[in-house]
C-alpha cells in the first residue's frame, strides 16, 4: 500500500531517505495549553456530575474527554436533557451512545438520580 504524504516536500524526503526510515509510524498525545474546567454539580460523594441540554459542539465533547483522562483521579457522569438527540443532523451517534462510547456513566433528567447521590464512593 502506498504512503499517502501531507506534502510533496515530505514524499521528497522519504524518497531519498533510508529505507529503513518510516513515514509517520505513530501517533503521539499532547496537551496543547491548559485550560481550566468546572463541572456543575459535585454530590457529597465527590461524584461529580455535568448537565447537558446542548451537546452538538465537538470541543464540549473534546473537553470532557480530556478532563475525564487527566483526571482519573475522579468521577464525572452526565446528565442529559435528552439522551436521544444526535451529536449532528448528520449523525447516526446520539448523545448516550456517545457517553457509553466514552465510557461516561449518565442518566436522564432534570434530577440528578437518587442512586448518584447515595452511592458510596471507593477512593481512587
């Protein structure tokens, strides 16, 4: 299979390189400047739990993403206005089959459930 490049400069370089050397091989996580984020409910368990009515931005989901990696010291859960709605008018995914995806726990609602809130809590 042929290499697809970004470039001709880069099909260039390859092209009068080692063999041995190899055209992006691996990809390769950063964060590119910190930002900050405030969920908006914290339960007395330390759960904490972010309200979504409107979930079509790609960057709210990127964020949520990225917190829920660097800070795997916590739990954050979603709670949706509707669990059905698609992430686009172009998109088969809803917004609960994105959580699930991700590997969010959520739930449905204008009440953040009963269970959330006396559930006990294992420190991470």
């Amino acid at each position: 299979m042929a290499n697809r490049y970004r470039s001709g400069y880069e099909k260039e370089i390859k092209k009068n390189s080692d063999s041995r050397i190899k055209y992006e091989p691996d990809t390769l996580n950063y964060v590119l400047k910190p930002r900050r984020y405030t969920p908006d409910f914290k339960l007395p368990n330390g759960i904490y739990v972010e309200a979504k009515g409107n979930f079509r931005t790609s960057s709210d989901r990127t964020k949520l993403i990225a917190v829920k990696a660097q800070n795997p010291h916590i739990e954050l859960r979603l709670l949706f206005q509707n669990p059905n709605l698609k992430l686009n008018k172009n998109s088969k995914t809803t917004y609960a089959m994105w959580a699930e995806k991700c590997g969010f726990i959520w739930a449905e609602g204008v009440e953040i459930p009963d269970a959330w809130v006396k559930e006990q809590r294992i420190k991470k």
